[in-house]
C-alpha cells in the first residue's frame, strides 16, 4: 500500500517544547499547547510533556475526549466556543473552557450544577482580529453582571486571539485590552480573574521582545511548539526544530514534461486560474498526495533541488531535474502548520512515530 505518511519526530518536538516550555516560565508565562492541528495524538502528548508542558488546549471536543481517555490526568482547556448542545460534555471533560455567548454560558452553568460542579471559563474578548469575543466596553458592561448571575460558573480568566481570521499582530495596545477588562471587571463586580491569556505563536515576539503587558500570564500556541515557526510573523523560531513533522509520498510516475500545460486554459479544479512559469521541458515527478489530503502549498522538500509546482485532487506535482529520482522512491517533505492540519485529518494519511 502507498498512501502517504504523515510522519512525527518525537525527539524533535520534545526538544521545541522544552525549549519554549523554559523560555514562558523565565517570562513567568504558563504556555498551553494547542493539540488540534494533529488531532490530539497521544504520542504528540506524551512528547511534548517529556519537554515540560502540562497544560493543553483544544478546539475539538472529540479530540480531549479521546486524548483524556487515554491519558487520564490531562488538563486540557476548550479553545472553541461551544454550542449549547455540547454543555454535557463540555463540563465532564473541558477543565476549563472559554465562553463568549451568555445564552451558553447560562445552560452551561445549569449543566455543571446539574453535575454537582463549577465550570472554571476565561471570557474571550475581540480586540480587533473579528473572530470570537465580547467586542468593546460596553458589550463587555453588558455581560459581567449576567455571567455574575450564573452560579455553576467561575470566570477565572479572560482571553483573546490574534492573527488566526483578521491576521491582526500582537501589539502592546490590543494585548493591553485583557489587563484592562480584568481591571474592570474586577474592580466593578468583584471578579477575582487569575488568568489573561493570549494567542497564537505570534504573541511569542511580544514575550521576546520583553513588552507583553505585565499581566498577561498564559499563552497558548501549537505551531511554534509543532514547527518551530511563526506564520503570522513570517518567521523561524531561532533553536526550534522546523522539520519534527514531515510528510512522505511516493513516485508514482517520473517523466519529463514542458513547464506550461498546452491548450487553451481554463481554471483549474479549484476554480483558480494558476500561474504556469515557462522553465522549460523538465523532469517532473508525480506523488501520490493531492490536496484532498494535504495543503500543498505548506510543504517543504527535503530533496535539494526539488522544488513543488502544483498539485490536483489526488497528485503533488514536484520538479526533481538533477535530483537523482526515481520511480518509486519516496519524497519527504516538512509541514507548515496548515498542512499538518489537513494531512493529519485526512482518513487516506497514515500516522508514523519515529523516535
């Protein structure tokens, strides 16, 4: 059988995660882990705890259920705002979750009194990404006295993202916003809010930099841990490995074929209309990976020399003139982060741990 691996290093990533595990904590920042974009695989877990993480988010409560079924003492925090039907399961598994809607807060609060329990939430603010969140002072006036109002509860924190929809960077201002909310909230209704917690990997600059506002004490991140890499930043995390998850495909055909398709064009099958640079009749491989398993533009090859053209529903495409391939043989490529995720949910990818 050929189907494509998606392959983790776990050496690698125990080494990432210790060393931002060390860097948070000498910041004096609690980093959470966001297991989603591998579904929550337990090797991944238990790699990145022998680094020093302890703590773990998700977006997917099918992915903490599974990942505390089988690593029972998990602490993990729901990073997706749920629906009202998912209250039941989100009090009995999430140990914490965030929350931004009050008609779900209340029938969570009635779910967790209803198990005999009280439901720890970090209230997410919109500072201006535009995703989820309570946007502005007078939305956030209007919410604290109803979540006051909800005994099965307890806003412990309050949280926020960046740069995930709006692509919005972490600024001094905007991370600012959670220190003021928790200012207010405490101050007027008498909340005792411990938690201000930021997000993505590109909130790590502002730790770099030492200019995260004083206050600010948890980040959760999953690429910087995964890749060593912050895309919204456009940059390399110095001392990371980039290259702890790779993917490998095999060559299915080798031939050599000009540069540019022949014909009248179209759009292709995404309905895009492709750039086709004239290189040339080239020698080109044909792997059997396609974009309904992989985001093909978020892979690296491995191979020096070859270089990814394109891909279809079911091909990746790579020119490999002078690399010395053959029909066969398997090319390796590294994982951007987008490309971990949809290689990682893809039913035809198979998983491989290497030590």
């Amino acid at each position: 059988m050929y189907a494509p691996r998606l392959e983790v290093h776990t050496r690698m990533l125990t080494e990432n995660a210790r060393r931002l595990s060390a860097f948070c904590a000498s910041r004096r920042t609690e980093l959470v882990f966001v297991t989603k974009g591998f579904c929550a695989q337990t090797d991944v877990i238990r790699a990145v705890r022998a680094g020093g993480i302890d703590r773990f988010a998700d977006s997917r409560m099918e992915n903490i259920m599974a990942a505390k079924r089988a690593v029972p003492d998990l602490w993990y925090l729901l990073i997706r705002v749920p629906a009202a039907e998912e209250a039941e399961e989100v009090v009995r598994w999430a140990d914490a979750s965030v929350q931004s809607q009050i008609e779900t807060i209340r029938v969570i609060s009635d779910e967790a009194l209803r198990q005999g329990r009280v439901h720890p939430i970090l209230l997410m603010l919109d500072v201006g990404d535009l995703r989820e969140g309570v946007f502005g002072e007078e939305q956030l006036r209007e919410i604290a006295p109803q979540i006051k109002a909800c005994p099965g509860v307890e806003l412990v924190g309050l949280g926020t993202n960046v740069g995930c929809y709006g692509s919005v960077l972490p600024s001094v201002e905007n991370m600012g916003a959670l220190v003021r909310a928790r200012d207010l909230l405490n101050g007027e209704w008498g909340f005792q809010i411990r938690t201000l917690s930021a997000g993505g990997t590109c909130c790590l600059k502002l730790l770099e930099d030492g200019t995260m506002p004083e206050g600010v004490n948890q980040l959760r991140v999953g690429e910087a841990v995964m890749c060593g890499e912050d895309t919204t930043g456009h940059r390399f995390l110095e001392g990371c490995h980039p290259d702890a998850f790779q993917i490998a495909a095999q060559v299915v055909e080798l031939r050599r074929k000009p540069s540019v398709p022949i014909g009248e064009l179209g759009r292709d099958g995404s309905g895009e209309r492709p750039v086709y640079p004239d290189r040339g009749v080239r020698l080109r491989a044909v792997c059997a990976l396609g974009k309904q398993d992989v985001d093909w533009g978020a892979l690296t090859p491995l191979l020096p020399g070859a270089v990814v053209i394109g891909a279809s529903s079911d091909h990746l495409l790579v020119d490999v003139e002078d690399c010395g391939v053959r029909p066969g043989d398997w090319l390796r490529f590294r994982c951007g982060y987008m490309a971990i995720l949809h290689a990682a949910t893809s039913p035809y990818v198979k998983f491989s741990v290497i030590p």
